[in-house]
C-alpha cells in the first residue's frame, strides 16, 4: 500500500462542508490527486462526512470515474460512441491492446500507460477518434493508431 | 458588473447593450465539441496573436464562441460581417483571416474556405435549419453575462419578477406545450403544475445535463455555448415552482461545461440575479453544478437525484413521482437542460408564439446531433415535425460517396433503428414511439450499407450491459444473456432458433426491469430484428453479414463495371490480398483474403461488396 500524503487528503476534505452529499466530489478530488483511491483515504473520508466506511467503499467502487488502482500517468483513451463504433473503433481497439500488451481498462506494469474507453467524446465527425492525455487525434486507421504509442 | 436593484433597471441595461454598436469586424471560432477537438483552441490563439501582431484595437474581435453546427467541415471560424463560416481552417490560415478576411471583409484564400468557399446560411446544411436553442451560438462569447443580455437574455426574468406572478410564469409554460428534451417528452407543464402544487418547505429544480447517449452532443453544445439560458430557465423555474435552490448535474466527461456554468453562475450572482433577494423582488434562488461520475444510468431521474445525495446512483421504483418527493424527499423539478432554455421564450415570448414552431401535439423545436456514415456530421436545429428525410438527405446530405442509406438510429441506446420506408416520418416524439424507436435526446446516427444490423445491436446491448447498475435481475442477466446471443451471431457461432429467443428475452426484459434503462434497454435490439431480421436469419442459418462487417462471414467482391482502378482498397487491405494497375479495375486473391472488410468502406464508388462465402479457394501462397 502506497504511502499516502494525509495532509493532502485533509486539504480536500477541509475544502468542504463535512456533508454526506459532498461524497462524490471529496472522491473525484482524491481520485485527482493520487489517481486512485487509496484505502486510507476513503477511510478518512468516511470518518469526516460521519457515513459508514461501507457506503464510502460501495459509491467509489459504482462511479466508473473511481478506481482503487492506480490509472496511467499518461491515458490512451479509445472512444467508443456509436459513431466511431460504425467508423472502425473496434478494429483500433484491438491493434493497441496488441501493441499495447493491455486489455482495455488496464494499465501498464510501471504505472506509466493506460488504456481505457470513453462512450463519447462528441467529436464524431473526426470518428473514429482515440485520445492521448486528452489531445484528441481523429480519422484513425489501426496503422495510425500503433503511431501516438 | 454592479448589481442590478429591479427588473426596470436590468430592462434598461438590456436595451443599452442592445444598441451599443457591433466591432466592425469580428471572427468568431468554433468552440464546439467537435471543433475543439480538432483543435479550435489553437487556431484560436493563432488568429488573437495576428491580430495582436498588427495591433488591432477593440473595433476588431476574435473570440471563441458555442457551436457553429457543421462539424464535417471543422475547425470553422464565423465571420461578421457576412455572416459566413470558413471551414477546415488550419493554423497557416489565420494570418490571412485576420489581414484579409476581419480587416479587408474578403473570404480568406482558397485554402482556408477549401472546396466550399464560403459557407453562407444559404448553404444546405443551414439553410432548413430553425435556430431557437442554438441562436446565440456564433453570437456571443458564452461566458460573457453582457453578451447574453445583449441578445436579449434575462428580459424573460424582468418580465416574471417585475410583472407576473409565479402561477402566471408556471400557466405560460403549461399553455405552451412544450414537452420533455430529455427523452421521453413528457409534458413540461404537467411537472411544472405538479411541483407547484406539491406540499414541502423546501423544494428543488434540477437540470438534467449528464448526457450519456453515445454519439450525442446537443447537450454538452448548449451547456458550452449558452450556459446562461438554462440558468435564466432555472431561475423562472424556481420562481414559478417556490424553489430556492438548484442544481445542474453534468456528465463526468464535460469538465468544459461545468467550468461554463460555474463561471456564469458567478456573473450572474454578482449582477444579482441569481442567489439572495434577486432583483430587489425577495425572490431568492440559489444554484450548483454537480459533476457526474462516469454512470450512463445517472441520467435516469431517479439515479441522478441519489447521485447528487451522494449515493450510488441506483434508481429506485417510481412509486411516487419525483414532484412530490424526489431529491431529499422533496418535491423536485427536473428536466433537460435544453427543456431548460426552451422556458425563457416561452415566458418572455409567450406561448402563443412558441406554438407557431414545431406541430400541435409537438411544438418548437429540437436540436440533433447529426453523425454516423453521413456526408455532413454536425448539430442541427429543426422544428419538431420535420420528416427525418429532410434531416439526413437535406442537411446531412445523405449517405457518403458510394455507399446506400440503411437505416438511421435515433434515441441513443433506448432508441431504434429505423429502415429506409420510414424516412417520411416526421421527426416528432408520438411518431418515432409509434416507430419503434424515441426521440431520447437527439441523437440521429446514419447508417449505410456497410452497417450491420446484428453488430449494432449488439453494440447497443454491450453498452447497456456494462452500464447496467446492477440491481434488477432482469437488466442485469437479461442484457447479459442478450449480449452473448448476438455475439455468437457476429461470430458465425449463430443457431436457427436465435432471433426467436432474442424476442423472447428481449420482451422479458422491457416488461419487467425497474427502470427506463432497464426497460428501454432491448429497443436497439427489438427494432432491428423488426425491421432488419432477414439480417438476423442470415447470420443465425448461413453464417452470412451481408455487410460485410461480422469478420469471417463474407468474401469481398469488387465490381469491375464499378471499379476505377484508384487503389484506395489496395492500400487499406491489411494481407496483401488486393491487387490492380492504376485506373484498372483490381483483383482480389481470396485465399490470401482474411474476410476483415478493411477493403469495402476504402471503396468511394460501391465497387467492393460483401457476398456469400462459398468453399475458400486453396491457398495459393505461402504465409
């Protein structure tokens, strides 16, 4: 278990009312802040908001935007709306988890890469359009794709 | 800006603004989803150093405006005068779009405008187009409070809150008709009057912007573009219904709409007319932004209400309706953010006028996001009633070289899929439900001939099947047990009796899951095998994708009348299959052929087609 910065997860749990309705947001913030939620954490969190570590663990583990493990410093980001689905996004998905080594949601064993899908970006004239740290490239043929790695 | 103490002054700002004269020339850049993708940001910058370069002052502008509509043609830049866009703008064109085109008022060169010149509202993306919703976008900068009160924003709350009274701002909006955006188009009034009438000392509006609907953007456009019309539409809401606090629930993936409304928020609170006594009426409203955590379910009513408690966004049984006791047992208005914006013409306009859009049982207007196999992606704004023809022949222009109409996908993954023979229907939402598909939010997805029916529904069914929340059986094993029929069918694994036990469950599943996820959720599925279920057979007795989009399940043919020699699907095939001389009509090699279909969408002019799989020649090649 990862040493966790606790004077980090205070600041964001000051930054708020102790409110129950102040969960998912208190989680995104840590979510930010480590790229997961570690353990300790969310048990802070639970003795804040006074709300039983269970819920705590149960509302982190529902919202996809939520992980318990570490995403990638960097993401590759596959879109899979309808549009990019019709377009190709299949055939991109399988090239970079071939080059990749990773399944879609995984993250490489350094830490550094990762791989996730989103539903849709709403760039779907550029379909299909895949993601790295947020620039978007578009009009993706599996060739292109194994480029941005 | 100070604030504003009554309705009569903030009428008189209004009229100020509104006559205060234009720069005298002004480039406007797409900010909408698409464009900013394609990196609108950056031409932006480009075109403020030019101007910056050549010192120009305040009587020229270049700002980042809401959605210009024609995404195809992205990254567009609008320019005043004229009132024309320039598309496929790249960073080399800005200098001359700030030299010769805001300085001088000519078109940019040939390469700027590309092969279209000058986009003009004459053109026929825009052209059929009734803008309600979208008018401010290109108009205004979407953060500016000035700007929106200069086209005319916030005189629908002067009116309510220096001359009518809460029932008279809900009766306006009952007697419009308006119905629903979000979905299902419920009518906007029966809420209203509900909530209104609902005991409870506290109640609350909410504004549904947790836009899930792959392939669905209008929602995340009007967010971004014109924040302050769904605060206006809050703002009359709260005062109609006797809330006092608000919220706006917004998809995880949109941090650029809530950086929006947040900084609207704020303009509007320090101008008074959000937040304590607004307008010296006593009135008060106050309103949040809540982000979403990555749950298609939370646009589910219900869902969304318990994620802004802080819970999992579970829905629960609607026993009772969400006006009487919703978000923390109080009752609560909830509707689309564009339902939202819909509410301040309707109020300051009336809803006489409202009614003269749209038809009777479905008036004003709606907006689509336009995608999919079609030549003109782009979000679109059209009276209610339209014939879905004219959307994608007319503003879409149809199908993409080479390549027929199949069917056009409406209502995200509650929605359907609709054939060619309902084309002439009108765009309404008793005529899709009677079509078997909704009007859900506005999505219009086209699809062609290379489309597969079996994978499309197979693409909504896993889509719904990762976002099902678990709870009830039948969503959660149904779409499961769905899934891995439809799978099989993409695979070549298909049985005789498969579409039978598609309906079977299928039904099951729509009449007993919880909610409207669960109970929509076989629509994809159901209007396919509806309307397209000889594709059905064929992949369950022949192993056959006439499509040419299941792997395995069809050899590639290319039609030499058709065929012009261009290469395009030599060079996409990835086995080296293809062969041909330039402008002679090309060869494929079945043996060497992996039946991937990269070959068939390259082909601009209908020349490669899927057929039947026969014996597999022998390998003729070593590999």
């Amino acid at each position: 278990m990862s040493v966790v910065d606790e004077s980090l997860v205070g600041r964001i749990l000051d930054s708020r009312p102790p409110e129950p309705r102040y969960l998912l947001p208190i989680l995104q913030e840590i979510q930010a802040a480590f790229r997961h939620l570690p353990r300790e954490a969310l048990l802070a969190v639970a003795g804040r908001l006074k709300v039983p570590a269970a819920r705590v663990f149960s509302v982190a583990g529902f919202y996809k935007a939520l992980s318990f493990t570490p995403k990638g410093e960097r993401l590759l980001t596959v879109c899979q709306g309808t549009a990019c689905h019709l377009r190709g996004a299949g055939a991109l998905v399988e090239s970079l988890e071939k080059r990749l080594g990773l399944r879609m949601g995984q993250t490489s064993g350094d830490g550094r890469l990762g791989l996730e899908s989103v539903n849709c970006l709403g760039a779907c004239a550029l379909a299909p359009v895949v993601t790295v740290d947020g620039d978007v490239h578009g009009h993706l043929t599996p060739e292109k794709a194994q480029e941005l790695v | 800006m100070d604030r504003l103490k009554d309705p009569i002054e903030l009428e008189a700002l209004i009229g100020r603004l509104a006559e205060a004269p234009s720069p005298r020339g002004r480039l406007w850049v797409c900010g909408g989803p698409g464009c900013l993708a394609a990196g609108a940001g950056r031409i932006h910058a480009a075109i403020r150093e030019a101007a910056e370069a050549r010192g120009l002052g305040d009587g020229y502008r270049a700002d980042l405006t809401g959605c210009l509509g024609l995404c195809e043609k992205g990254p567009l830049v609008g320019v005043e005068p004229g009132d024309y866009v320039v598309g496929g703008v790249t960073l080399e064109d800005c200098e001359g779009l700030v030299g010769e085109t805001l300085l001088n008022g000519r078109p940019a060169g040939r390469r700027a405008t590309g092969a279209d010149g000058a986009i003009d509202q004459g053109h026929p993306f825009y052209e059929p187009q009734t803008r309600l919703i979208t008018r401010r976008f290109g108009r205004i900068v979407p953060e500016s409070l000035d700007d929106y009160l200069k086209t005319g924003g916030y005189s629908a709350l002067a009116l309510a809150l220096g001359r009518l009274s809460p029932l008279e701002v809900s009766e306006r909006v009952e007697r419009s008709g308006l119905r629903g955006r979000g979905g299902g188009g419920f009518p906007a009034g029966r809420k209203w009057a509900s909530c209104r009438l609902a005991e409870g000392a506290v109640k609350y509006v909410l504004a549904n912007g947790d836009e899930g609907d792959p392939g669905a953007f209008m929602n995340r456009s009007l967010m971004e573009g014109d924040p302050f019309s769904i605060i206006e539409g809050m703002t009359l809401g709260a005062y109609a219904v006797g809330a006092a606090v608000g919220f706006v629930y917004v998809r995880h993936e949109y941090p650029l709409s809530v950086e929006r409304l947040n900084g609207a928020i704020g303009s509007a609170e320090r101008a008074g007319l959000l937040g304590e006594n607004i307008l010296g009426s006593g009135f008060s409203f106050r309103l949040e932004t809540v982000l979403g955590g990555g749950a298609f379910v939370c646009g589910e009513s219900t869902a969304l209400m318990a994620s802004i408690e802080g819970r999992e966004g579970q829905p629960r049984v609607k026993y009772v309706r969400s006006t009487e006791r919703g978000l923390w047992d109080s009752p609560t208005l909830l509707q689309n953010v564009e339902t939202w914006a819909n509410v301040p013409p309707i109020v300051g306009r009336g809803p006489g006028w409202f009614r003269s859009m749209g038809t009777g049982d479905n008036p004003g207007t709606k907006v689509f996001s336009l995608v999919g196999q079609v030549r003109r992606s782009g979000l679109v704004e059209m009276p209610l009633g339209t014939p879905i023809r004219s959307l994608v022949f007319g503003v879409g222009g149809g199908p993409r070289p080479g390549r027929g109409f199949k069917a056009v996908q409406i209502g995200g993954p509650s929605g359907g899929c609709l054939p060619s023979e309902a084309l002439d229907l009108p765009l309404d939402f008793d005529n899709l439900a009677k079509a078997g598909a909704i009007m859900g939010s506005g999505g219009l997805i086209v699809m062609d001939d290379l489309s597969c029916m079996v994978d499309v529904a197979r693409y909504f069914t896993g889509f719904l099947m990762g976002e099902s929340c678990g709870k009830c059986t039948p969503c959660r094993e149904g779409l499961t047990s769905l899934h891995g029929i439809l799978d099989d069918l993409c695979r070549g694994r298909g049985r005789k009796g498969d579409p039978l036990e598609l309906g079977k469950v299928a039904s099951m599943l729509s009449k007993t899951a919880l909610c409207g996820l669960g109970q929509s959720a076989a629509n994809p599925l159901l209007s396919t095998l509806r309307h397209f279920g000889e594709e059905y057979r064929e992949h369950a007795e022949e192993g056959f994708c006439r499509s040419g989009r299941c792997q395995g399940l069809f050899w590639p043919e290319i039609n030499h009348e058709l065929c012009v020699g261009c290469g395009a699907c030599l060079a996409a095939c990835p086995a080296g299959a293809i062969s041909g001389e330039k402008k002679a009509p090309h060869e494929i090699d079945l043996a060497a052929c992996v039946s991937c279909g990269a070959c068939l969408p390259a082909c601009r002019f209908g020349a490669a087609r899927a057929v039947r799989k026969g014996a597999r020649p022998e390998r003729r090649r070593d590999s």
